[in-house]
C-alpha cells in the first residue's frame, strides 16, 4: 500500500518539529473554537482540529453543534495559516464538510468499527484528492483498522494516515482507554509506509496523563501526536478532563524528549548489531524448548487417553499456574507478561492433548509426531 507521508500533504511541517494536531474537542461557539485554536496554534500545532459532530454514548450528552460550527474551525484555520482537520461519520458530513473547506477529515473510533460506514464514507469520497486520518475501531481488532484503511485505499485516497487512542474496555483501569501498544506496532509492520499518530487525549481520559502516554508514544516511534486544547478546559462541554489550555500543551511538549530512529555510529551499530544476534540465538533456544515441551504434552496426552483420563486436571493447572507467574516476576518479568504467556503455553499443550486423545492419524499430527514411551507400548 504506497502512500504519501503526512509532511508531504501540502503544509509546511518543518523535519525538526514534532507533527502535532491540537484544538477543541468541541467547537461550542465561535469564540471557543478561534481562542482554542489561537491558544493550539501558538503551542506549535501544525494542524487544527475540532469536534463539529459528536459521537455520544447517551443520549443527553453534547452532541456538538453541527453544521453551524463548520465556519468556526475554517475561520480559525484562515487567522493561523494551518490546515483544519473535521470528524465525519456518513456521506452528508463528508459533503458539508468538503463544501465549507475543511482540509482534512479524520474517522472515528466508532466509525472505523463499522464497516458499513467506512465503506459510506469511502465511497463520498471517491474522486476526491482530500488527506483521511483513521482512528482505531473501539474494540482491539486489527483487522478492522486495516479493513478501513484498505477501503479508502480502494476508493483512491493516498494522503491516509491512522491515529491511535486506545481500545475501549468494560472495566478500565488508570486510562480511559487501554493503550495496547502492540496493535498499532503491527499495523506498522503491515504497512510500512503509513504515518501514524497518538491520541494521548482519548487514552488517558485526564490532563495529567497525557506527557507519560506522549512519551512513550515518542519513544516508539509514533510520527506525531493528536492532543486536545481548550481555552477554558474545566468549562468544556465534552471530555473536559482530558483537554489542555495552550500554555498547558507547550510545556508538555517542552518536557517531550524525541529520539532517533537510528545513528550512523559504527561502534554503536557494531554493539547493537552483536546484541541483536544474542537474541536471535536466544529466540531459536526459546522455540526449540517450547516445541520440546509440546513434544512431552502429547505424551502426556498419550498416557491419558490410555487410561481414560481427562485432559484438564484443575487442582494441577492451579498449582502450576500461581508457582510459574511467581517464578516468571522474579525474573523481572512483569505479572501481565506471566500470566498472558503461561496461559497461553498451556492453552497451546491443551490442544496438543486433545489432538492426539481425538486418535489423529500421524499424518494429521503433522511431521516428526513423537514416539509413545515405553509404557505405552506394552
């Protein structure tokens, strides 16, 4: 998928500058808006945003203003000289917007979850030449996000980026929104040549969460940020928590520290490259004792159907369970890590079980299936 990196969209970013996108969550009135902006502005935004339409969970929160506020978000983007940037959620958004001059669109959240609107408001905009930013879908499925992606690529847009916010939880913990790093890790992997954004605003869900999240999305390498300002954040009609005044906004940005992607260093890149070697050898290790350890479960599986027992032993999973994810942090692995990665090695030996106890043929097992033991052949 070849597409144009969001600095090459028509606006100057300078290559030193953090590409940031930074206004209202709502544009409430007209004032608002334009002293938002002005406040985002001068933080050194380089794109201007505002919620016109407002995707609400009940029905008595705000729902933006509409149509109404188009001419707001423009005009501030006229006092500044920076670009505007609506969320749309159907075709007419997609007309109205287009028509009052707004530059940029970007598609929600709960837009991207629904692959009948993505492929609605692709369509409004095939044989336009307009830049599309596409946040994640709420729920964490990648195939999703790619699936929006894929059809605005079809419908002819080139100046596509993706913004990430985080995944929508039932019980959420110290953000509003779990930042499952790796999805947006994977959708890089994908798709090399798109830029891709944080939405540390959406994350975190508060005002003092936001350096810490826009770190650590620096630190991966994430092309830019999107961060709410307000003028009056605590008065905001919408997310007032998690906005920012302008002044607010320029201090973060001033404790951001941004790294390379690489040096051209040859003592560092000799270092790095040894390391990195380590560690192959360390994964092939890793494999070959997991894939051992597969072997002896379907012994294992062996020995049970022989004697008619059942494949889950409870009291036996607890045991090894609790004792591995003790034995697993203090190894300086985190207990999130340890419980993800042993219940899923024991979810892998469970179906190895339950192939060799459903009586697979050797041929279905696969090549190399393990000789029976000893006790098994008598």
């Amino acid at each position: 998928m070849e597409l144009t990196p969001i600095r090459q969209w028509g606006w100057p970013i300078p290559e030193e500058d953090l590409l940031l996108i930074a206004g209202p969550c709502s544009a409430e009135t007209p004032a608002q808006t334009l002293d938002s902006c002005l406040g985002a502005a001068r933080a050194g935004a380089h794109i201007l945003r505002a919620g016109i339409w407002k995707p609400r969970t009940r029905p008595d929160a705000f729902p933006g203003i509409g149509e109404k506020a188009l001419p707001w978000i423009t005009e501030a983007g006229r006092e500044t000289g920076l670009p505007v940037c609506v969320e749309v959620a159907g075709a007419r958004h997609v007309e109205l917007a287009l028509k009052a001059g707004v530059d940029i669109l970007w598609i929600g959240a709960r837009s991207t979850a629904n692959p009948f609107t993505v492929q609605e408001i692709a369509d409004a905009l095939t044989g336009h030449d307009v830049p599309v930013l596409i946040k994640n879908p709420v729920n964490p499925d990648l195939e999703l996000w790619m699936g929006a992606l894929e059809r605005f690529h079809l419908a002819g847009i080139r100046r596509m980026g993706a913004i990430f916010r985080g995944f929508s939880v039932y019980k959420p913990g110290i953000y509003r929104n779990a930042p499952m790093w790796e999805i947006p890790i994977e959708l890089r992997r994908r798709i090399p040549d798109l830029d891709i954004l944080c939405d540390p605003s959406h994350i975190g869900g508060r005002r003092d969460l936001l350096a810490g999240i826009s770190q650590q999305a620096l630190d991966l390498d994430f092309n830019g940020l999107m961060i709410e300002t307000h003028v009056r954040p605590d008065e905001a009609l919408s997310d007032a928590s998690q906005q920012l005044t302008g002044d607010q906004l320029a201090l973060l940005l001033l404790g951001l520290h941004r790294r390379r992607s690489t040096v051209d260093d040859p003592e560092f890149l000799a270092n790095l490259e040894a390391l990195r070697y380590d560690i192959d050898q360390l994964d092939e290790e890793i494999i070959a004792l997991i894939g051992h350890r597969m072997e002896v479960s379907r012994e294992i599986g062996h020995y049970k159907r022989l004697k008619d027992v059942t494949i889950l032993q409870l009291d036996r999973w607890k045991t090894i369970f609790e004792s591995r994810i003790l034995r697993t942090m203090k190894a300086g692995l985190s207990e999130s890590f340890a419980r993800e990665f042993i219940q899923a090695v024991h979810n892998e030996s469970l179906r190895q079980q339950e192939v060799v106890m459903s009586h697979k043929t050797a041929e279905e097992l696969g090549p190399n299936p393990p000789d029976r033991p000893n006790t098994l052949k008598k």
